[in-house]
C-alpha cells in the first residue's frame, strides 16, 4: 500500500514508522524546516527523541506541494491536533482515497455559515465540510513512543465504510500492532475525547495522594460518565467497554506517559494552568475539550460531574481540594446513574 501521514507529531510519526516497514509510507510536515531537520537526522528530535526512522520512510512537506503528494496514495492518515481538522478536511475536498484522523477530542466553538457549533466530533466535522468523503478514526489505547519501539499495542478503525475500516488494517496490522474494526464512530471517538478529560482528573487524585481506592473510584465513575454522553449520541454502549472507551481510560489516566494526567499532577501541586501546559511542551487536548464536553453533555441534558469538576478547576474557580470535596460530597444515588 501507498500510505500518506498528514502531521509530523509523535503519532503520526510512530504509525509512519510501525507501517514503514510493511508499506510504502511518506511523513508530510506542514513545516518544510521540520521536514529538513528529519530528512538530515533520520530522527523527530522534538517528539519522538532516540528513536530513528527507517530508511524507507519517504518525507514531504509544504501546503503547496500537498495535493501534488497525495496522489496516487491508497490511504491518507490525518495526523494533526483537533484543532487542525477541519483545514486539513478542507483541503483534501472530494478525495476518492480512503481518508482516517488520529485526533481525540471535541472542537472548539466554530462559526460555520452563519451558525456557531461547539462541541462537534471528528465525524461530524467530516459531514459538514467534506460531506463526499469516506473517512474514518483510528483510536485507542496507545503512546506514541511504544508504537514506534515496536512494543505490543492494539486498536481500533472505527468508521461507517467498510472500506476504510478495511484499508486501516491492511495498512496497520502487524506482528506488534493488533487493529481491530468496528463500525461505531461515535463511541470510538466519545471514548477517545473524554478519556482525556477524565485523565486530568485522575493525575490530581493521584497528585494529592488520595490513594488508589480513590483512583479506581474515579476511573470507575468516569467511565460511566463517558457511556452516558456516548450512548445520548447514538453510540453503542459495549463500546465503552472495549479498546477505545475502558482501554484508552485507563491507559491514559494511568501510564506515566500520558500528558492529559501530567497536567492534573501539575495542578494538585499548586502549579498554575499556564505552568502546567507549558512543562509539557505538546497539546493536551482534555485541556481544550473539557468545556465543550461538558457543554455537549449539558445540551443534551446529561450529568458528568467529574468532567465539569475539571472545567472549574482549569478555570481556577476551584482549588483541587475543593474540587474533591464537591465530589465526594454528592448525594447517594444508585451506581446505574
């Protein structure tokens, strides 16, 4: 296969490098100096250090030399943050090529023919600018620094055409890298956008040494939360307990190496927003999805009082020992709700 990863990033990276050795792979960097300094050092200094890129892996870059790129390509794998979706849906137009994003999240406010839409998934962005598209997500629980070792992982190519589901694990599937299909886009990225939100909350029960009862309280009720936003937006509920929904949950509330829970770390150390976001130097995206989860589920009359727990505490109207207390300090209630 002709493979394409639109995105430079450290997953777009580590699934370039996992493919290249199967497939005929090109890294496309929107900036042509990042795309120099692989080409020289053969490695993604910023992102993914120590860790070299096989010789086959073919390099691009430029916004002008784009269209010239994806020709001829039997898959184009979007690799950008969220907030880069939608341009670079965009600028595909009517492609024939399957077409998947990597991207968790929930957009931002946009304005959008006359109409300001908050909240949209990844999916729903897709039917509102590139209707012709056939296109799809891949998701679950993954770091990017395990996928390019080579280290055992499993995931999920979610999407409504089976021929994108078919093209992601012909393109994916490996020895070391399980894909398993399936046809509920909406949970697959419900799960993928929240779990980032639920992490953060996690990192701050962690950082104020709450224990691991707490924890597993937490990740037990995020989850829940999670169900009930996916299921009131159509996805299926044994979604949540698969790969991208309980998988990418705990993964990511949990493994060291997930930015979303270094940020609640951060925080439950006195550390400001600004502070935190700037020790990382990458996007943690349940930093900017957190509100419009939270307004997404408030619109269609859900409760999910740990992710609006998070929004306060991002706001700073809260500090984290009083986002505890309002937690614990709920009413009883049965655990179906």
């Amino acid at each position: 296969m002709k493979i394409m990863v639109l995105g430079a990033g450290a997953w777009g990276t580590a699934l370039a490098i996992s493919a290249a050795s199967s497939h005929q792979v090109t890294l496309w960097a929107r900036d042509a100096s990042q795309s120099k300094a692989l080409a020289a050092d053969r490695v993604n200094t910023r992102y993914l250090p120590g860790i070299a890129l096989p010789d086959s892996l073919g390099l691009a870059a430029g916004e002008s030399h784009l269209h010239a790129a994806l020709a001829g390509q039997d898959l184009i794998i979007i690799a950008t943050p969220m907030s880069g979706l939608r341009g670079m849906l965009k600028a595909l137009g009517a492609t024939p090529t399957p077409v998947a994003w990597l991207c968790k999240g929930f957009e931002a406010p946009q304005k959008d023919d006359f109409q300001v839409s908050f909240g949209l998934l990844a999916h729903e962005i897709r039917a509102r600018v590139a209707p012709d598209l056939i296109a799809g997500v891949l998701s679950g629980p993954s770091f990017a620094q395990e996928v390019a070792r080579g280290q055992p992982t499993a995931l999920v190519a979610a999407s409504e055409h089976a021929a994108v589901r078919d093209a992601l694990v012909a393109a994916f599937h490996s020895p070391t890298l399980r894909v398993y299909a399936n046809d509920d886009i909406v949970g697959v990225e419900v799960g993928g956008a929240v779990k980032n939100v639920l992490a953060i909350a996690t990192g701050l029960c962690d950082g104020l040494g709450l224990g691991l009862n707490a924890r597993a309280a937490l990740i037990t009720r995020g989850l829940a939360e999670m169900t009930r936003l996916g299921v009131a937006l159509g996805a299926k509920a044994e979604t949540f307990t698969g790969l991208s929904g309980l998988g990418d949950l705990v993964l990511t509330a949990t493994g060291d190496l997930s930015r979303n829970r270094k940020v609640g770390l951060a925080l439950a150390q006195g550390k400001t927003l600004d502070e935190a976001v700037a020790a990382l130097g990458h996007v943690a995206e349940g930093v900017y999805c957190a509100r419009t989860v939270v307004q997404r589920a408030a619109s269609l009359g859900v409760e999910m009082p740990i992710s609006q727990g998070v929004v306060a505490l991002l706001d700073g109207t809260i500090t984290p020992a009083q986002a505890v207390a309002a937690l614990m300090g709920r009413g009883p209630k049965g655990e179906a709700f």
